[in-house]
C-alpha cells in the first residue's frame, strides 16, 4: 500500500521526516518522498537506512525524483514468536 507522498527539501527536513515514519508506518506500508534537492540523494538513502526502513525504489518522472520507502524492519514489524 503506498500512502500519500510527502516532500523533503533539505537534509534536516528528510532526518526528521524518516524518523517520524520509522515509528509511525504500518509494517509493509510505503511512502513515496519527493526529493527537491538531487544533490542530496545519497545523504537522504543514509537517512533511509539509519531510520531502520528500506528504500524500495528512486523514480524520476517530470524532472523529479521521489524515494518509494517501505516499512520492513522497524518495530511495528517484529512478531512475537
């Protein structure tokens, strides 16, 4: 399920964002995050995954970029066993 996009223009921005949906996403759950600075595409994947979620996918459509991110591994997807 790919919830509605979100937008991130600067690094703060994507810190704050990803550690708002590690705790808040549904297991499974993606978001897709449009990056408004390209030149920061390499520090918001290291954000991504200090964060504890997965980057699925970067698209390019209409000279943007977007970051599909998935729930995989934070807490709302650790099972009792």
């Amino acid at each position: 399920m790919l919830q509605a996009q979100k937008i991130v223009r600067s690094v703060k921005e994507a810190k704050e964002l990803f550690e708002e949906l590690s705790s808040t996403m549904e297991c499974g759950e993606r978001v897709k995050v449009a990056v408004k600075n390209v030149s920061e595409v390499q520090k918001y994947v290291e954000l991504v995954i200090k964060s504890g979620l997965s980057l699925v996918d970067i698209e390019e459509a209409n000279n943007n970029y977007y970051l599909i991110i998935e729930n995989r591994f934070g807490s709302r997807c650790v099972q009792d066993v």
